[in-house]
C-alpha cells in the first residue's frame, strides 16, 4: 500500500479534514496500517483487547478464532470465542446502564413517517422496554432457540424485540416490512418460526399498508403448504392508528383470529420490566436474516453473539469515529443487514445516540432529511447511493433551507456510489468538511469489511479504499490465480473475521456451494473488483445473477419464477439495466404463450404478479415481448445478449454460440425505450 496521489498528482483525492484527526480514534494513516498490520499478523491478541470491552459471564480462555474455509477438506466453518459465554442484549443495554452510567443518555429518537410524532427514548427506558418484551415472549411460549419472525415497521417495538429475543436467546428472524405475504410466509417456514411478531398497519409517506392483513395471508400460505409453525402472533397497535382515532382504525378493520393474536399492548406493558437474560456460548445464533440467491430461493443468513457483537461495534467506532457527543443517523431500515448492525447492535454497544426514522426522504417533503438532520445536530449521517441520487434530482435549495453545520462525516452503503453522486453528497451536503465513508459489505460479512476511516484514509470518489482491520481481501482471475498490484477480477476473502456468517440456516450444502465452492480456501462475495496503483478497492458490481435495485438484492431467477407463475408466460428471462435513481433497474423478457399480445392489462398483471410473489422493490421497469429468447445450442439463455439488447449497446459481442440468430434481431427491433 502507498499514499494515495503520489503516484498521480493528477488524480482527485480528498484529504482527511484537520479537524477531526484532533481527536479520532484512528488519526492518520500510519495509525491505520500499524493497527491493520497487527489485526492480520496477532488477530488472537487484536480481538482479545476488543473482547476486553464487554462482559463475559464465562470469560474468552483457548484460541478466539477458529475455521476452515477449504471446501475439499472436511466442512468449511468459522468459530470465534468458543467456549465463552456472554448476552448481547446485557452488553448494548446493561453494560450500558449499570457500568458506564448511561442510563439517562438518549439511545433513540425516534422521529415518525408524520412530522411531529417522536418519542425520546433512554438507555434505561430501552432497557425496561426490551425486559417487558422478553417477559411477555417467554409467556407466550417462547425459550432459548426458538425463532421469532419480526415483521414490523420502524418503530420503536422493533427494536425492542430484536432486542427482547437477545436477551432470551431466541433467534430473530426479521422480514422487511415491504416485502409481500408469500415472501413472509416463505421465510416464516424455512426458519420454522413459532412466533411472529407484527403491527396493524402502517403509513409510508401517504400510503397505508395493512400489515395485519398481509401477515394472516401469510400464515394461511404456511397452513396450506401444511407448514403453520406459527402459534403466536403478537400484534403492535401503530402509533398512527391511536392518535387519529377511530376513522383509520375502522379503515383497517384488523383482522383478528383470537386463537392465535395477542396485542401487544396486554401482554407488553403489563410484563414485568425485568428479566435476567440468558447466558449463551459466543457461538449460539443470535439471528437470521434472508437474502436472495441466485437460486431464487432466499438464504437464511445466519449470524452468533459473540462475533457480531465485537465486529459491529468495532466498526462502528472507528469507521464512524464515534465519540459520545455525536448524535448519529442511519437511514437504512433494520429489515435490511444494515439497519441490524448499524442501527441497533453497533451503535448500542457503544452507547450511542442515534435518530430512529420511520419515514421516507420525500415526505410530506423532499427536505425531509436535511430537516430531521437540523433538528436533532446529527453528526453522523449514513445513507445509500440510490437516496443521494434521488435527492440530487431536487438540486440544492432544499437543502438550504436548513442548518447541516453539525456534520462531521457522512457514509454510504448498499451499491456502488457513482463519482457525481459522491460529489454531490461531498459538496451539497457535507460543504466539502466531512469526509465521505464508502462503506462495501454484505449481508454476510455482518459489518463493514472494505472502507475507509475518516480522519486516516485519503478518499477517492467511488472507492471503498482500503480493509477494515481483520479483513484479507484478494483478487482472483476465472482460474483462481491470485492477482498482485493493479488487477480486476472476483473479490474474494482469505480469512474469516469474527462477523462472517456462521451458515446458511439448515443448509450446510448451500453454504458451502454458494460462497466457497468456486474457489477453495476463499469466501467468494460474488462481486466483482478493481484495485488501482494505490492499493485502492474498487467495486465494479455483482458477476454473478443477482441485480442491485436501489441497494437491495434481488435474483434474476427470483424475479423469472413469479413471471413464469403467469398463466400467459411460457418462459421469462430478466436481466439488469441502468437506472439513474435506483442504480439498477429491472427489464424483463417474456415469451406468451398462444402468440398472446402484451398489452397494457397483461403488463399491469405481470407487475402485480412480481409484487405479490417478492413485493414492490422488485417491480419490473421494462417488460419487452419476446417470441423467443436466444439461446445456445445446448438450449441455455445467453444472458449477456439480453442484457446488452436492453442497454441499447450495439455491440452485442460474439454471437457464434448462439442457436438462431433471428431472435437477436426481433428483439433488437422491439426494445422498450420507455418503461412500462
Ligand atoms: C453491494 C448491504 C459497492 C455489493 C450492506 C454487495 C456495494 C451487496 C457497497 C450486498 C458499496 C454494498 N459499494 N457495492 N459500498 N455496499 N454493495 O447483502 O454488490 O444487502 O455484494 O448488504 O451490495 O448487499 P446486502
């Protein structure tokens, strides 16, 4: 590694602000790589001093890492801390409370989807909140290993029972609350789920979304399929459904099966507010969470206490830099890994103050963002690309209404973030002081894993610049070669750090077939990568068949099999196209059946279709009739063809392999330009 620019006068390089290496953790780049260089070459003694931090019912004794990753040995698995015994949830809050006196610090404010609903919320109201819920879980039947699903807006009982499950050693398993009943319901059976957690309903932006409707149809999906796991469904009453009296209550008509539903309200509130949580070893699972495969069907990710506890938290501190004046925000919502590790667990453990948000940017304004940062002298900001973008569109003067002078730094995550949005976020909204953390990881790695730190690393617009400390990235070639200096290729991982993944939920196979199969001995993330003369990490996209829509993963064979569920498709190919909010956008190819037309009422079906099968994220932008679709000889879609055609590249690269070429040039001549 060298400092950046020095090879290249010429290259656009912004330098760490004098300000905040004053007193950062990690204050200049020598810091960094004394730090880096010990974390690789004494992980056993790096982790022990971060261990050193929090509390251990059974100390850390014997080796803290353990792990294979080689697949053509026996069994690729990764063990940290084995043997120790801890809770996560007495970490982020009693430590917090008892130890470090923080028990009249704010941990939340919580800001709703209306402006002027909030809630403040201390360290020892959260504390007493999250005790009710164990307490009123473990009435309801829950113990030790069970899975509770959680499907619930941003709301404060959200975390309260993520939390709540922590603390009993019950494996969470939360469902973003946009994702459709089937989605929910496939979910609610992989993981076996006894208990769901839900909400009656809620607003995003103007929208109403009857959340007690979808999770009944839901649980009737898993009765069908003769899989109803589900005997307990705790129902929160929404904030908004309260104060707006009984017209919206009468609108959402809950649905009640007084078999199975309780309210949150009488079992919560009346619980007692403590509860002794439940030692766990440090490789107990604390929760699932479910991402696409390439398969379609989703992958339980599977993550333990101890691990996660000191990798979120580390990470946390030092790529955020936190100190405890901040006041930190993470727009993310905690159904995504972001919102687990960067809204909960990282910032708890280290007794953070952060704005909790149920809204969306643009309402009822689309200064809403810049308006909540006022408000509350947020310091931290963490946001997605696809946001940035969104909000650009609206040019400056939103922003000027409001005081961002509290900023110090700003983060981004979910997808690669284009040089002008960067910029952008740099100048409009950081005023060129606050260094911009390009923060790359996935739900699998559990905390951030290629990023720079704020007061150390000299940034580039677009790059993730450089490794977190444990992390030992490489780059292969199709062959598995190992390629030195300037290079592109597959990214991949040497060795495990301790908030990897454990598994993919009762699917050993999986695990290893999808992320170490391809290369023995490395963790494969399935993006690509580029790393320049300074020894800078640049991530290129996925290169494998997933699609990156608005920073959230979608499979292209996820979003085929709903097409396909249509009655008038005989086959779907779905493939990626630009977009220049979202980042990616779907466009779908469908053959009919019966020559059929695809006309607007079709087209309005296959949408609904995708909808009810995934949920709205995975709309299709463009839907393009496709009499056939080219393939190879050996009958396989070639892919790369339809995305080119859907990109308008004329170049359509070599065709030889393809069995007919006519097809290329019918659906050259009918490309949508529009989307649907
Ligand atoms: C992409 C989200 C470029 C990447 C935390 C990864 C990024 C996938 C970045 C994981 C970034 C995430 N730059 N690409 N800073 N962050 N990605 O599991 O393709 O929802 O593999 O986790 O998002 O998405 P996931």
């Amino acid at each position: 590694m060298v400092v950046p620019g020095q090879q290249d006068p010429e290259e656009k390089i912004f330098l760490p602000p004098e300000d905040l290496r004053a007193n950062a953790h990690v204050p200049d780049f020598n810091s960094y790589l004394t730090l880096y260089k010990q974390s690789i070459e004494e992980p056993e003694e790096f982790w022990r001093n971060v261990a050193e931090e929090f509390y251990w019912q059974e100390p850390p004794s014997g080796q803290m890492l353990q792990y294979n990753f080689d697949v053509t040995k026996d069994g690729v698995y990764i063990k940290f801390m084995e043997g120790a015994k801890t809770n996560m949830c007495y970490n982020v809050l009693d430590r917090n409370v008892l130890d470090l006196k923080l028990g009249e610090k704010v941990a939340y404010h919580w800001e709703g989807n209306s402006p002027g609903h909030r809630l403040t919320i201390t360290y020892s109201q959260l504390l007493k909140q999250v005790c009710r819920c164990a307490n009123a879980l473990k009435q309801l039947g829950v113990k030790k290993g069970d899975r509770v699903a959680i499907y619930l807006p941003m709301i404060p009982e959200l975390v309260y029972s993520m939390l709540a499950c922590a603390r009993i050693g019950a494996v969470h398993s939360i469902v973003f609350a946009g994702f459709s009943s089937e989605s929910l319901a496939e979910r609610i059976m992989d993981a076996q789920c006894n208990v769901l957690v839900t909400a009656d309903g809620v607003y995003r932006g103007e929208k109403l979304i009857n959340l007690k409707q979808i999770s009944n149809e839901a649980l009737e999906y898993c009765r069908e399929k003769g899989s109803l796991t589900v005997q307990k469904c705790l129902v929160v009453k929404h904030y908004a459904f309260r104060i707006n009296g009984n017209d919206t209550c009468n609108k959402l008509q809950t649905p009640w099966n007084a078999d199975c539903d309780v309210w949150w309200d009488e079992v919560v509130e009346s619980a007692s507010d403590e509860c002794i949580p439940e030692w766990l070893d440090a490789e107990d699972p604390l929760f699932i969470l479910y991402t696409s495969g390439s398969t379609g069907k989703p992958k339980g990710v599977l993550h333990t206490v101890a691990g996660y506890l000191l990798y979120t938290s580390l990470t946390f501190k030092y790529v955020f830099d936190h100190h405890h004046d901040d006041v930190y925000w993470c727009t993310a919502d905690i159904g995504w890994i972001t919102g687990h590790s960067y809204i909960t667990y990282g910032p708890l453990a280290n007794g953070a103050t952060s704005v909790l948000f149920e809204g969306i940017p643009v309402y009822p304004h689309v200064g809403r963002f810049w308006e909540i940062i006022e408000k509350y002298r947020v310091s931290k900001f963490y946001t997605a690309p696809t946001a940035i973008r969104l909000l650009m569109k609206y040019g400056r003067e939103p922003l000027q209404k409001f005081d961002l002078s509290s900023l110090r730094v700003l983060g981004t995550v979910g997808e690669p973030i284009n040089p002008e949005a960067w910029l952008w976020y740099h100048d409009a909204v950081g005023h060129g002081r606050c260094p911009v953390v390009d923060t790359f990881w996935q739900t699998e790695t559990g905390g951030h894993v290629l990023t720079p730190l704020p007061a150390a690393t000299a940034l580039k617009p677009g790059s993730a610049t450089l490794p977190f400390f444990g992390v030992l990235p490489c780059i292969l070639n199709e062959h598995g070669e190992e390629l030195e200096g300037e290079a592109e290729g597959y990214l991949v991982f040497r060795k495990p750090w301790p908030g990897i993944m454990r598994g993919v939920y009762g699917n050993q196979e999986r695990f290893e077939n999808t992320y170490f199969k391809k290369f023995p001995g490395f963790y494969v993330t399935g993006d690509g990568c580029r790393r320049d003369k300074d020894g800078y990490y640049w991530i290129t996209g996925r290169i494998d068949d997933m699609l990156n829509v608005s920073g959230h993963l979608l499979s292209t064979a996820e979003v085929e099999a709903a097409l396909s569920e249509h009655s008038a498709v005989a086959e779907a190919a779905v493939v990626s196209r630009p977009h220049t909010v979202k980042g990616e956008c779907l466009y779908c190819f469908v053959t009919l059946k019966d020559c059929r037309e695809l006309n607007h009422t079709l087209m309005e079906e296959l949408k609904r279709k995708v909808r009810e099968k995934i949920g709205p994220i995975a709309t299709p932008d463009f839907i393009q009739n496709a009499p056939a679709l080219p393939k190879t000889r050996s009958g396989k879609i070639m892919r790369r063809v339809l995305r080119q055609i859907a990109r308008n590249e004329k170049d359509l690269g070599d065709l030889s392999t393809l069995a007919d070429p006519k097809v290329v040039e019918v659906l050259l001549s009918q490309r949508c330009e529009a989307a649907a």
